[in-house]
C-alpha cells in the first residue's frame, strides 16, 4: 500500500511539472509582448487599438508616472507655431515657456483613455517601447523589465509660415518599470512605473 502511495505522490509530481512549465514565461515571450503592445498603441484604428490594450493589460493594473511637463519656448521655431500667427494655434501651439512636475497614478481603463485622447488630438502620434534589461528567474511567471518610452508626434515646419507638417519629433521620453506576469498562457502588463520629460498634454 505504501509503495502505491509512492508511486503516485511520483506520477502526481511528474505530471505536474509539465503543466507549470507551461506557466513559465520565457524571454522569447516578454520580446513578443513589447512588440505587440507597440502594435496595439500605434493601431490606426482605436477600436482595434482598444480591443488589443485590453486583452494586453491586466483587469487590475496600474499606472505611476513621475511627470516632468515642459512647454517649448516660443523662439526654438520649431514644434510651435510661430507666436504672432494666432490663426495657426493648432497643436503644438505657441506658449510663454513654463514647465510643470506632478504624479499621475491610473487604472488600466484611464490609461487606455489617455492613449485613444493623445492619438485623436495629436498629429500623427506614435509611442514605442525600447526594452532595455531585463529581471526574471528561469522558473517564473513574472518579469520586471526597464523600458524607454518614447512619443512622437508630426512636426511644424521651421519659420515664419508653419502651414505643413514635416517630419515626425520626439515630444515625450520616459524611462519605465514594467512588470508583466504569465496567467493560463497569457502575458499580460500589471504594472508600469515612469518618470517622464514631455511636452505633450497630459
């Protein structure tokens, strides 16, 4: 009787190690999440766009950023339209020089409204994640990854008559802590930290 009682403690853990080997996220996967969570960002459809945030952030994740918010002064000519020409206040609009610092912290439904009101009202705005370092066991189910986010967005041309848009311009840039587990073969964002330097709308 003892020796069947062995035998299955041994066939329960062997059948077992298999099943949490699934759960294991591997550096492969954290490779593919970041790409499709820039996918998902610079979707040219927010339906789309939302649909794939969704299915990418955890139901209870969240959002702190240490926020350092700076206005361009109006003599660097470009990313402003030029300060005497009042009917070209568009976005990026001409302002006396200031800078703000604060703390945002969101859930996943007040980040995902941030992103779809950023790329209606921005021209031409894109984000990418750059992955940097990366912390994980072999054996687990999280991750805690350092990640650049940088936001772009279409540019004024320089000088006197900024009536087009030229190339794309890094407007905000932030170094992130990003941490993502693996939940029944799904990865998903819990929790992303940032300090930011931007001089997009917040």
């Amino acid at each position: 009787m003892r020796y069947l009682t062995l035998l299955g403690a041994v066939a329960t853990v062997a059948l077992a190690g298999p099943a949490h080997a699934g759960e294991r996220m591997s550096v492969s996967e954290v490779h593919s999440f970041i790409a499709g969570l820039n996918t998902a960002i610079n979707s040219p459809s927010l339906l789309d766009s939302r649909n794939q945030l969704d299915r990418l952030i955890a139901s209870h994740a969240s959002f702190e950023n240490n926020v350092n918010a700076t206005v361009l002064p109006h003599h660097t000519w470009v990313n402003n339209a030029y300060y005497y020409n009042n009917y070209a206040y568009r976005y990026p609009y001409a302002a006396h020089p200031y800078a703000k610092t604060g703390f945002q912290a969101m859930g996943k439904w007040d980040n995902i409204s941030l992103i779809e009101t950023k790329k209606r009202t921005i021209p031409g705005y894109k984000a990418q994640f750059e992955l940097g370092s990366l912390t994980m066991s072999p054996m687990a189910d999280t991750a805690v990854v350092d990640v650049d986010l940088k936001e772009f967005s279409l540019t004024y041309a320089a000088g006197y008559a900024p009536y087009y848009y030229t190339h794309s311009n890094l407007n905000g840039h932030s170094k992130c802590k990003m941490y993502i587990s693996k939940d029944n073969k799904r990865v998903a964002l819990d929790r992303l930290y940032c300090n930011t330097n931007t001089n997009l709308p917040l």
